[in-house]
C-alpha cells in the first residue's frame, strides 16, 4: 500500500517524462496560453512596470509547458520595450525532456535559459497551470487515502504529523469531506521564496480558497486524456492534476516572507489590462473569420476559465 500522495507523484512523473503530444488540440488539455496570444500578451503587460525596476531584471517561469506563454511575453518586451528586452533574463524550469524539446523548437532564436532546479533571480516568477500537477495528501475524518498495487482504495489511520498540522492551521479538522492536502505546494512555494532575492511571485491556477472548500466534498482530483475527464485515474496515461488550495498558499506564505499583494480571478485579472481590453473591443468590431475566432477564445478566458481559475500576485523583499 502506498498513499494516494505517492501515487500522484508516481503518476504525473510517469506522464510528463513521457512521449507524445499533451496539450493543445492532439494532445489532452488545454492551457490558456495555447488559446490565445492575448493571454501571454496580458502576462507581459502586466509585468512590465514591475520588470523595469529592476537594474538586471530575470523572469523565472516554472514548468512552460510547449513554450507559447514565454514566446508571447517576449515578443511583447521585443515590441514595446527593447530596452528591457535586451537586458532580461528569461528562464524556463523544465522537468520533462520531452516538453524542453518543445520549447527549444518552439523557442528558437529567444533569449532563454533553461535550467534543472530553480536559480536564485530578482524580478519575477511565474507560473501557469503549474501547481496543480503536484501531489496531493487525500485526507477523511482522520484517516488517509492509500492505493493498493491494483488499484484499490484503503483508509487507513492518519499518522502524517506534518498533514495534521496543516489541517489544524488551515482550520480543516472537523470537515466532514474529503480534504486535499498539497505538502508539495508548500514546499515549492518555499523554494520559490529562496530563489526569489527581491521580487514578485505571480501564480495562475484553478483552485479555491477556504470560503469555497465546501464546494468540493468528494476533493477536485481528476485525469484528462484526450480532453475528456478520466472516471478510473487508476489505470492508463493520463494527464492527473488537483485544484490548488489558494489559501493555504497565502497562509503558509507568510512563513516564507511572501506578501500577498492580491488574490483575484483570472477574468478580473485580464479586465485590469488596458491592452486584454482593447484587444477584446477591437475584435468586437471586426468581421473577418480569423477575428470571430479569436474574439470566442478570448471570452473563453474570460467567462468559463474566468471564474474557476485565480490569479495570485505575492512580493518580497520590496
């Protein structure tokens, strides 16, 4: 028997190391930068002023999936800022050799370093969609979740202290639910907090916060393959992720010297940009097919991922 928390690191391991198209039309999910160049756009306008601080600006991105995020932000500081172009440092934290491979055809010609742990930076780390593929700790009225080798579930008595502290500081003891409990998130957000010198750590991601955890009896793990949701994540490749607890990484942030500047969702967030919305209101006006298209796309971003994905902005050291 082994915990559902070492199954779903076994098996987003297994996944993402692993051949074959993942995301976008062939592959089996969608990211918001795959939807529209919009997206990426926003990231970088957003970023912008925040970058220029800084004498020798770096932005670390955390798994980037084909690439078309940094590709978008680049292009952006290329266009509208040569200067800071000229002078930041992009890299790219990449645990699949397959997806690295992406990114460096994908990539070709961009200032980009690629690197195999996270390095230390002043300016900014990002991350899209990233948080949800680590492990999760399931947890019931004191018991944990473990998995037999075919694939059965066990509750067996809780004996993790480290999974009862978080439930006692985030105030999940009594919940009569299945509770989701990400160490790793923490434990990133911690080795985000030590490569960040001076800076800004600006996260997207579908989650919930403590208000909303109800919303969840049964917990938010799900697998994806070819776009459609997975009934048995016990068998076969498939794509496994967990919504992120977005108040748990406000909480434990703290511990870190990460400031919380705004938590917000992903359709307030893109409204905030002047360039999303005149974006949006130009397409509006326009007829032409390729218009249409990306007019759809956009309010994609905003109406069905608006709401279920937030974005969460923290500082240090400024």
């Amino acid at each position: 028997m082994r915990s559902f928390r070492d199954f779903m690191a076994e098996k987003v391991r297994e996944y993402y190391t692993s051949e074959g198209e993942k995301i976008g039309p062939r592959g089996d999910f969608f990211t918001a930068p795959e939807l529209d160049r919009s997206f990426g756009r926003a990231v970088a306008e957003f970023l912008h002023p925040f970058l220029r601080c800084f004498e020798e600006p770096s932005l670390l991105e955390l798994g980037a999936g084909r690439g078309l995020m940094a590709f978008d932000i680049l292009s952006y500081f290329r266009e509208k800022d040569p200067e800071l172009f000229g002078k930041l440092t992009y890299y790219i934290y990449e645990v699949s050799p397959h997806l690295r491979r992406v990114q460096e055809k994908v990539l070709k010609g961009m200032p980009i370093v690629w690197v195999d742990d996270l390095v230390p930076v002043e300016g900014v780390v990002l991350s899209n969609e990233f948080f949800d593929t680590l492990p999760v700790h399931v947890v019931r009225k004191g018991r944990e979740l473990f998995i037999s080798g075919s694939g059965e579930e066990a509750w067996l008595e809780l004996r993790n202290p480290k999974v009862e502290d978080f439930l006692r500081r985030m105030g999940y003891e009594d919940l009569d639910q299945r509770v989701e409990v990400c160490l790793d998130c923490i434990d990133m957000l911690r080795r985000v907090s030590e490569a960040l010198r001076r800076g800004y750590h600006l996260l997207i991601d579908y989650g919930y916060t403590s208000d909303e955890i109800r919303r969840f009896p049964e917990g938010t793990v799900v697998g994806y393959k070819k776009h459609r949701v997975v009934n048995d994540i016990y068998s076969g490749e498939m794509d496994l992720s967990a919504h992120v607890n977005f108040s748990a990484l406000i909480e434990y942030g703290k511990d870190f010297g990460l400031e919380t500047v705004f938590l917000q969702s992903q359709r307030e967030f893109l409204m905030s940009v002047p360039g999303f919305v005149e974006e949006l209101q130009r397409l509006s006006f326009e007829e032409t097919p390729e218009a249409v298209e990306r007019l759809s796309r956009m309010k994609t971003l905003l109406v069905s991922m608006g709401e279920r994905f937030k974005v969460l902005f923290q500082s240090k050291g400024l």
